[in-house]
C-alpha cells in the first residue's frame, strides 16, 4: 500500500525537521525518505522542479514545496492541535518572525559563507543584533505559540539548533546565554521534550554532517 | 473618529498596491497614509521599526507589516469575499508562487542594479526565465485564483506591471508579449479592471518616480 504522506528531507536541515516536529505534533502518520543532497533523487527533481530542494511533502501523490508554505498546508488540512494561533493579529506576528528569521537573519549567514575575519565578525554581530529581536518577543512567554509549542516555536528552534551547532564548527561563539538568554533557555527547553528531540540526528551525525557542508560551502563559494 | 484601518505606502509601489487592492476587494474601508521613503515618519519607524518600510496596515492601532502577511491578515479578519483558494492544496500552490515571485525573481532584480552590459542582460533572461514558470502556471486559466482575482492575482500583477514601467526606463524590453504570451494577455485584462486600476498613480507620475528612483539606486549602490 502506498503511504498517504510522505517526506522527502535530510535528518540534519532544520528545513525539514521542520515538517517532521509539525506531522507529529498533528498525529500524522508519514513515510520519510531521506535524500542525499550531492545526488538528488530523480522523484525529488520532479516533485520540486523550481528549487529543486528538501524538504518536500507528498500528500495523495501531489508535492508541497518551502518549509513555510508546506507547515501552513499542514494547518490547512489537519485541523487537530492548531500550530497558529486563531487570533488574525497572532497569526500574523508569528508569520512575520518566520518571515524574518528565513529572510532577513538567513541571508546574513548566507553572505557570512564568503567572509573572513572581521568581516565575518561583523555579520555574526549583526545575526546576533537580529536575533535579540526574537529574544525580546519571547520575554515573559513559555513558548513564542503561548502555553503550547507552535508555528513559530518549530520554525525558530531547529534554526537555531543549527546555528549553534554551526558556530562550534566555525569555532565562533555568537549564540550564546549572556548574547540571547531567553531563546537559550527556551532552546534548553524544547531540546528536553521527546518529540523535538526526536526529529533531529545525532549530535554526532549532525556535528560530522555540518563540517563535511561547511568544508562544501567554503569550496563552492570559492569559484 | 480615528480611522479603524490605516495603510501606510507609497503610491508606486507594488507592495502597497497589493494590499490597497484586497482591501478595496473586500469592501474595507481605510485612511490611506501615503509615506515619503526619502524622509519616513516616525510613525511608520514605529510601526515597523524591524524594516522600517512600507506597506504597513493599522488595525485598531495595532500594526502589521510584510504585504504578504498583510494579505494574510485581511483574508483572515474579513472573511467576505475570499482571496485565497479553500482547497489546502490550491492555498499551498498559491503561496509557494507568491514567495517565489517576491524571493527568487525579486532577488535576481536587486542584483541586476548593480551589474551592467552583458551580466545586466543576462540577469534579464534568468528573469525571463523565471517569470515564464508563472506564465505556464496561468495557462488555461482566467486568473490564477480561478474564476474571480485572488491572492496570487493581487501579488503578481503589480510586480509584473511596475517590471514593464521599470524596462522602460531602462530601455530594456525582457517582458514581453512574445516572452511571456500568457502573463501579457492577463495584465491587459486586470488593467482595463476599474479597482485594479484604482490602485495606480497615473502612468506619468509613475514613471517619473521609477526614473527618479532607479537613478536613485545606482547612486546608492555606488557606494
């Protein structure tokens, strides 16, 4: 029998963790397919022509693409513990932050790729400026979602799970508790519940993955 | 009486045309506030004080800024006259158009500011190439959103109306009936529309802003 859902992913990007922590949240059963970056699949090439990138969910045989787009059709259509708030103007914060750490915080790291020494420090210096903002809209809450974790809370931490796996590759420190203290005790948190943790590899796996990757961005930046 | 709904925008830009027309879609009334991007108010910076830009819209003095989330926004406040599909799918599909529009074609938009000659006009056939995914995507339809203009409708139009302003002041032709056949025919047919038109300044004007400010970027990016 064919699955109903499937998951094209990698374990380690947080892009498809992502999916996997909303899917579970939700209850739905999925069959994860695990894709090799440096020799796509032909289904996933198909299934995303466009970006031709993980993570892809297959639903009834007809892909969803972008992490973002994709949690919002998982809301869309099983209604059982909401991941957005109900309240429009709620919904829209936490999509505009989503908005933001995809876009604004992501393409500084993107550029951090190609810098080096004080440049790099100083768009690391400036990831962390951005990322105080997300600090402060957590202030006084237990989740970004409120009493139970949500949109944005998937969105925000396997992001900056990454990013602090990434900073000890780089051997950088610019998340750190005295830098961001309320998203690092909320990342301590969630880290904890079985179901977050449960989406992510290894942190052996995930530490050897991300240095074979920044090893490849250094080469393919240098062309 | 304070006004319920404000926008804040500018005249020509897509973004605050995109949400000028769902509110005018909607039958929302609303004070427009129209902003001088040379000389911002403080108003709109604390509004927005994340990207200190426009559109944003007030709701009952809170703001919301990121013409996407707006549009999110008004569809989830004013449920008459719907502008997103019902169908997950459909929204996904939807959605997913709409960020590539406003990430990977923009993007490549940006860059072209700073490339000239050979690298400008190659730029302009990656974008052309882009947009002709947009093109396919339309055909056989009245609109994207089906029978009536939806969200994908609004988001699209005026990119694609202020990119034909914006090649002819650079004297550049990339969108074309020839290039993009279908995306041609359908921009004609939502201009002749009274309330599409409505949210345009004058073609005049309009070109004398983009004249003005494209000069304005090659400035700034000379820096």
């Amino acid at each position: 029998m064919v699955a109903e859902v499937k998951l094209f992913g990698t374990l380690p990007s947080p892009f498809s963790q992502r999916i996997e922590l909303a899917l579970k949240l939700k209850g739905v059963e999925y069959e994860y397919v695990e894709e090799d970056l440096s020799n796509k699949s032909s289904l996933l090439l198909e299934y995303n022509p466009v970006h031709r990138k993980i993570p892809v969910l297959v639903h009834n045989g007809k892909p969803i693409a972008e992490s973002l787009v994709i949690l919002e059709y998982i809301e869309d259509t099983w209604n059982n513990n909401p991941i957005l708030p109900k309240d429009p103007y709620d919904r829209a914060t936490v999509r505009f932050w989503a908005k933001f750490l995809d876009e604004t915080i992501l393409q500084l790291v993107i550029k951090s790729r190609d810098a080096t020494g004080e440049e790099k420090k100083r768009i690391f210096e400036e990831v962390v400026k951005q990322l105080k903002l997300l600090d402060k809209e957590l202030e006084g809450k237990e989740f970004f979602g409120g009493q139970s974790i949500g949109y944005l809370d998937i969105v925000v931490f396997y992001m900056i799970y990454w990013y602090q796996l990434r900073q000890e590759v780089m051997e950088l420190a610019f998340i750190t508790e005295e830098n961001l203290p309320i998203l690092w005790k909320w990342s301590k948190k969630l880290l904890e519940i079985a179901m977050v943790k449960g989406c992510l590899p290894s942190r052996d796996i995930h530490l050897a993955y991300l240095r074979a990757r920044i090893g490849g961005d250094a080469k393919s930046t240098s062309k």
